[in-house]
C-alpha cells in the first residue's frame, strides 16, 4: 500500500495505491495526508479501510499523482528548532552519525526546493 495525492496542484485529495496498481480515494478517512493524520494512526485507518473494501476506487486514466505528504517543502524556524532540541536532548543519546533531514520531505522525493524558496 503506497499513500498518494492526487489531483491537479492544490486540489489534491488523499488516495491509497494498492499492489495491483489499482488507486483508492481514502477521503472519507482523512482530508490530507499530513503530520495529525500520520500521528493519529492514520495509516492503519487507511489499511483497514482498504482492507474493508469500503473505498471508492478511482480512474487512473490522466490522473495526476503528486506528493504523499500535504506540504513537502514548507519547513518552519520551529521545525527546525524542534529538530536541534531533540538532537541535544537525552532522547537522542544513542542517535550517531545520522543526517536528519528537515526539509518537508524534499529528500525523501528527490526533489530539490525552487530557487529562492
């Protein structure tokens, strides 16, 4: 199960992609596929929702499939922030040689941020 947006840019909407390739509309479990979303067991939500077979199945014909995630790129000072505190708190004593990337998941796509953004 992959977690897909689609639609045109700025008029998403969440969508699940199955193994056969087929592509459900996961609306009516969530509005986006964002930070609560993730953090309120969203991903089983959706799996059970697959699995219940109560989703409505979308066209693929044209359809375009963009991010999973509602704002890959839009990183805020506090993210950030929030990412360095973590980083030199106790919670992280045993985290060595990692590079956190905190970058609204660009890295993650392989896409680089616009010029000047």
């Amino acid at each position: 199960m992959k977690l897909v947006r689609v639609g045109a840019p700025g008029e998403e909407r969440p969508a699940v992609r199955i193994e056969e390739g087929r592509l459900f509309d996961l609306s009516s479990v969530t509005s986006d596929i964002d930070g609560a979303f993730l953090a309120s067991d969203g991903i089983e939500r959706a799996r059970a929702a697959v699995a219940a077979g109560s989703l409505p199945e979308l066209d693929t014909d044209g359809v375009r499939v963009g991010a999973p995630v509602a704002r890959p790129g839009m990183v805020t000072a506090d993210e950030v922030a929030a990412a360095v505190v973590y980083l030199a708190s106790p919670a992280a004593g045993s985290v060595t040689g990692i590079a956190l990337a905190v970058d609204g998941g660009m890295q993650g796509l392989r896409l680089r941020p616009a010029a000047g953004a």
